[in-house]
C-alpha cells in the first residue's frame, strides 16, 4: 500500500475519533498497521482507544509496541503513563511520564499531570518545579499557578505565594479561592492595606461570602480597626453559624475589646468537649490571666497536649502558651 493510502486511513481514523466513533477508527487503524506495522504513532492512537473502550491488555501491549519502534514518542509514554496510574502502578506512571517530558520538554500538560502525581505521592518539591515548568510552557494555566502558589504556602514562602494568587486573579478575577487566599497571604506579610483591598473588592464579588468577611475582620482586627472588625465578623457569623474557625476569630475580637466573659462564652463549647478545639484553647490562654482562670487554661492545655491529634509544632505552640501562662 503506497504511503498517500496510509495517511488517507489515519486522516480516516481520525476523523472516526472526532466522531466517537472508536470501534470503527480501531478497525481503520488496523489496517494501517497492516499496511506499515513500524507505524508508531497509530500503535500509540490504539493503545489510547484500548484504553478508553476499558481493554487494559491491548492497551498496554499496542503502548509497548509504540515505545519499541520508537522510544521517543512521547504520547505513547504519557498514554502508558496514565494506564499505568488508573491500574495503581503509580511508581510505573510516574516513569512514564517522566519519560513523557523528556520527549516533549515544552508540553506544559505533560509538566501538569505528572506535578499532580508527585504531589499525591507526597513528592512536593517535585512536584513544585513540574508546576512551575507546567508555567514555564503556558503562562495561563490557572490550575498549575494556583496549585504551585499552594505549595510555596505550605513552604512558608509567602511572597511567592502571594506572586501566584495574585497571578491567577489577573487571569480570573472572579476566581473566590485565589482571592480568599491572597487576602490571607496579604495580611500574613502585614501588607494590611493591600490585604483590606483585596477582602473588601471580593466581598464585592461574592457579599454572600462568610470568609471574606471572617477574613475582613481579622484585616481590620490587626490594624486595631475593632469596630470594623466586629461588624464584619457579626456578618460571618450569620452567613455561616456554628463554623468553630469563624466563632474563635469573633471571640480573638471581643477580646480585643476586652470582653473576656463575652469572648469565653463564645469559646466554651469548644472547650468544654472531651477534645477540646486547639485554637478555641489558645485562644483561651491568651487572656486567661486577665479573667483569673489561669487554673482552667493551664488544665485545658495540658489536657490538649495529651492529644495524639496534634502535630509537633502545635505541641510546641502548646508549650509555649503554658510558659506564659505561668510568666503573668
């Protein structure tokens, strides 16, 4: 068969594809086969079909074929890759689709997917740079900016993060996660006005929000602005009742205040549980002393540091709210 016939089947193929058409475009794909077996890239496009129609063996034995006749292609590695990773051979996919990049070193979607399997297996660094090359490829892919911003967080790289956060909402300004979080990395560098813009633009956007509110308060919170701050956490508070995290924030403000027994009131349900809320506890602590219920602090923490939920670091916050306690 003349090579023009060849590509009239793969054009023919294809177009069975774009139609769904899959169990007509493997027979077509077939015959190209027959016509030229050494044909890689249609071994590849049977080993996708397999695996769409759910035939894992074919699938995987067409890939192989593919990667045999030319190790370079890197749809084939990508294709396996994912097999591979739907099957749960995740050590094997994470090969594939290394081996995917190394073929195709500019396609950012190779970059994306193999960054979120890193990232599943707990490889963060890794993962951070497939991310980071994912944008290197393609500036405007929200997922990888958002997803790397996400980790410079977790890395306490809070500049970095803000970068991102900020990145994304030059794509999507409407986007509410990126603005929740670019807020909370604003206020977490002290750019307290930038931090104030950024929540009260959102709120905008999205009035029916309780987290840019809670957010909101603690911004006007920090700048002493306690009016402000008690006003936008009261409007929290009636979007999203009984959410712990929103009543300590409205307790860390009433305390601010001065409003001890207030403040206690709203922290007692979470204290008086057979496990007591770690931040409603510290939270407590803080101005224990003020009230006279050092005893009561000082009993809630040790009784919060025999937890074996707790990290490392929150036992160490845990000792260190027990050594000030003891210094007032």
């Amino acid at each position: 068969m003349a090579q023009e016939q060849v590509e009239q089947l793969k054009q023919e193929a294809d177009n069975l594809l774009d139609e769904g058409k899959f169990t007509e475009a493997v027979v077509v794909f077939n015959k190209v086969l027959d016509a030229d077996p050494n044909q890689d890239e249609a071994l590849a496009m049977l080993g996708a079909i397999y695996g769409e129609l759910g035939d894992i063996p074919k699938a995987v034995e067409s890939l192989q074929k593919a990667i045999e006749i030319n190790a370079s292609n890197a749809d084939a590695w990508l294709t396996l890759g994912m097999i591979q990773q739907k099957t749960g051979e995740e050590t094997q996919a994470l090969n594939s689709y290394r081996k995917a990049s190394k073929h195709a070193p500019d396609d950012a979607e190779i970059y994306f997917i193999l960054g979120n399997l890193l990232l599943k297996n707990g490889q963060q660094q890794e993962a951070l740079s497939s991310f980071l090359e994912t944008v290197r490829y393609n500036p405007k892919h929200v997922k990888a900016i958002f997803t790397a911003a996400c980790l410079f967080h977790k890395n306490n790289d809070f500049n970095n993060a803000t970068k991102g956060f900020q990145a994304v909402i030059d794509l999507e300004p409407d986007n509410l996660e990126a603005l929740r979080r670019l807020s909370n990395m604003l206020l977490k560098l002290d750019r307290l006005d930038e931090a104030e813009q950024t929540s009260v633009a959102a709120i905008k956007l999205y009035p029916e929000d309780p987290w840019l509110h809670a957010r909101l308060a603690s911004v006007y919170a920090t700048q002493n602005k306690l009016p402000e701050a008690l006003e936008s956490i009261k409007q929290a508070r009636a979007l999203e009742a009984d959410s712990d995290e929103i009543e300590q924030r409205y307790a860390d403000i009433l305390a601010k205040q001065n409003k001890h027994e207030e403040a206690l009131n709203i922290l007692r349900p979470m204290l008086d549980r057979d496990e007591p809320a770690f931040a409603a506890v510290m939270n407590f602590a803080q101005f224990a002393s003020d009230m006279g219920r050092k005893d009561e602090a000082e009993a809630l923490l040790e009784k919060l540091k025999q937890s074996d939920e707790l990290t490392d670091i929150q036992k160490e916050h845990v000792t260190q709210a027990q050594a000030q306690l003891k210094t007032h």
